[in-house]
C-alpha cells in the first residue's frame, strides 16, 4: 500500500467515526465513542419506558390475582431491577467491552457459553421483544379506529412490520440522529405517563379509592402463579441493562455508566407505581382485564373528547422503545460476529451512513419473522423468561470472577451481598 493511500485510508477512517485502536479489542473494530451521560438516560428510558408499562399491568393483575399483590409486584420488580443494574455497574465498568451480557459471560465462562447466549439472544430474545413492540404500537395505532371492537390480526401484523422495518432504516442511516431522538422520546414518554398518574389524583381526589379498600381479596397463593406476574412486570423493566451493549461507544464509561443507571431506575420505579394506582383509581380491575390497550381505555373515561392525545403519546413512545431496543441490540449481533460466532458480514459498518447496517437488517428480518404470533401476552411470558435466565448467567459471571480473578481492576464493587440476593431470586 502506498503512502498516499494509507492517507486516504486514515482519512476514510476519521470520516465514518469508527476506531481500530488497540484498548482490549485486539485491534478489532469497533465504533466511536459518541454518547455522553444525557444519552446514556435516555437510552436507559427510551427502552424501559415503552409497550411494557402500557401491557403489562394487565399480565401482572391477572396472574396476582389482587391489587394488593399487583402493586407489590411492581415495586418489587423495581427493586430487583435496581439490584441487577448494580451488578451491571461493576460488569461494565470491570470489563469496557459492547454486548453486555454475551461480554461478560465469555470473560467469566470462555467462548462456547457466550456463543451458546449470542444465538439463544439473537434468534429468540431479541426478535420476540421487537415483535411485542412492533405489536404494542400497533394496537395504540389501531385501536381508536375500532372502538368496539378489536382490530384486525392482520392489519396489526401488517402495521408492526411497517414500523419495525422503519425504524430499521432509520437506525441504518444514523446512530446519532436515532440517540438524539431519543431524548425527545423520553420527554414523550414521561409526558404520557405524567397523564396517567394526573388523571389518577383528579380521579382519587373524587373519591376514586374504593378499589383499594378490599385490595388483596382473590391474591394468587400458588407460587408459579406468582412468578409469572413477576415475568410480567419485570418485562415492563427490561432495558435497565441494554446501554452496556453500547459500553464502547460510551464517553468516560467509569462515570457516565453507572450515574445513568442510578438516575434512571429509582425514577422509573416511582413512576411504574404510581401509574398502577392511577389506572386501578379510574378502571376495576375487571376492566383492566378486558382491556389490551390499558391507558386508551383510561384515557377514553377520564379525559373524554382530549383522550386521542394518549394513544398518540403511546405510540411515540413505544416506537422510540422499539427504535432504542434496535440500535442496542445490533451491537450485539455486532460484536458477536467481530469475535467470530457470526458471519463476518455481520460485522461490517457501512462508510457512507456510519452504522451496522448488515446486523440492522439481519435482525429486521427475524423481527418480522416473529409476527407469526400476534399473541402479545405469550411473546411476554417467552420473553421474560428468556431474559431472565441471560441476566442470572451474566450474575453468575460476576460472582465467577470475583473469585477467581479477585485482584481484576473493578472501579464500582458491590456488596457481595447483592449479587447472591440477585441470583436467588432469579432462579426462582
């Protein structure tokens, strides 16, 4: 190669923003440090605030069996999503590396475990909760368009498609645009739920408490009844971890990791509960349950002729969840084929638009192959379950390694007692 074309090379280089450097990579590709701490909140939000919150309270209700146990399933599934993104605070930060759990599991386990992970995330857990997304947007779209009844399967189907293959575009022409996108989604978002808890004080502050007074008649006893409330409600929080996919491209990781995560799960847990006493001061529970979109339905009894706004409000959020949950998890298939456990193409960046456009799309297409199934609820329950077991392995890795590489440089350190508690409870 000549000199004038290593020039050119460099040059190409610095163009598409994207670092060959030699800082635990081995010289492997990898793209450009671009987000700061405002970014990593929003991306933290822009995924955990999204269909969950507006689905799920159902699931949770139904399999709780009570309002009592409903609400305790909420704030418990907060709690325990704060004690695993504590856990992840010290992954991240110990090992400054994209793909979060397929990351940690191979430092701790060694390449077959992370492999066996990368597939099972790729091919099963990604694409159903983009489906459940595309879905849930679907149903808020639809939904005031059959007021009496339920819309169309296909027409959901066919709608879900249309946004996931949209916002895969839209993240294959730029990563910055679709992160600054991002905080004014989360503005949305909060805006939507700040709604739902206003209408619930207009709506108790009229005396409508009266669902709380025999708040745990019917609580579910049977305790694999239970755990499939808590499968429900810890879908609603999925996404506390997902900005460690994106550990590379993060500015001053040690910093912006860990303070992203301490501001964005307490809030999100305050508002999840609150939202919950709101929709039970306005709904009975039996409405709640024939209900697939909760807040329209809200919002149709509390707010009468403005109660467009929140299907509206929904739908953008819901979108940018789905947009979020696409950038992120195509870091994943990424770094996966930069290690050698997919096709290379995969691990491609196109120089024009400066994104991972072959593992966009090879993901888009498993998306939609998931829309075969347009049962909300199942793909929730598959999906939370999924999840539940990568995030015990990325767990175990932790405690792995604090015992058999205790002098591993780790800048956050956790009480050993919070990964145990964590694990325990994730088994069961």
């Amino acid at each position: 190669m000549t000199s004038d074309q290593c020039e050119t090379t460099s040059q190409c280089s610095k163009q598409v923003l994207v670092d060959t450097a030699r800082d635990g990579n081995g010289g492997k590709m990898r793209l450009k440090k671009q987000l700061g701490l405002m970014e990593g909140v929003a991306i933290i939000l822009g995924i955990i605030i999204g269909s969950g919150i507006f689905v799920s309270p159902k699931g949770v209700l139904r399999e709780a069996g009570s309002i009592g146990l409903s609400l305790v399933v909420w704030g418990l599934c907060g709690f325990l999503s704060m004690l695993g993104a504590l856990c992840y605070a010290e992954l991240g930060t110990s090992i400054l590396k994209s793909g979060s759990d397929y990351a940690y599991i191979g430092e701790a386990f060694g390449s077959l475990p992370s492999f066996l992970y990368l597939w099972d995330a790729v091919f099963i857990f990604v694409p159903t909760t983009n489906a459940i997304m595309g879905l849930t947007v679907a149903n808020y779209l639809a939904k005031p368009l059959f007021p009496d009844c339920d819309p169309p399967d296909i027409a959901l189907r066919l709608i879900a498609a249309a946004c996931i293959t949209g916002l895969t575009l839209l993240n294959c022409w730029s990563t910055r645009v679709t992160t600054q996108l991002q905080t004014l989604v989360m503005v949305t978002k909060l805006l939507a739920l700040g709604l739902v808890i206003v209408g619930g004080c207009l709506a108790m502050s009229r005396g409508g408490v009266e669902m709380f007074d025999n708040m745990w008649e019917g609580t579910a006893t049977d305790p694999g009844q239970v755990a499939v409330s808590f499968y429900s409600g810890i879908f609603s929080y999925a996404g506390w971890n997902y900005l460690n996919f994106m550990t590379e491209e993060l500015n001053d990781p040690f910093t912006n990791l860990p303070r992203a995560i301490y501001i964005s799960l307490p809030l999100v847990t305050v508002v999840y509960v609150l939202a919950n006493v709101s929709y039970l001061a306005v709904l009975s529970p039996a409405a709640m349950l024939s209900s697939d979109a909760i807040a329209v339905t809200f919002s149709s009894r509390m707010f009468g002729y403005l109660s467009p706004i929140m299907p509206a409000l929904i739908s953008i959020s819901t979108l940018g969840s789905l947009s979020c949950h696409i950038m992120t998890s195509s870091r994943l298939c990424f770094v996966g084929a930069r290690n050698g456990h997919f096709p290379d193409c995969l691990s491609l960046v196109t120089i024009n638009y400066l994104t991972p456009a072959p593992a966009l799309a090879f993901l888009c297409i498993l998306s939609l192959l998931c829309l075969s199934n347009s049962n909300i609820y199942s793909l929730i329950d598959y999906a939370a379950f999924v999840e539940s077991m990568f995030i015990l392995l990325a767990i175990a890795s932790l405690l792995y390694l604090r015992y058999t590489r205790p002098d591993m440089p780790r800048p956050i350190k956790v009480s050993l007692a919070i990964p145990i508690i964590f694990l325990l409870i994730c088994t069961f």
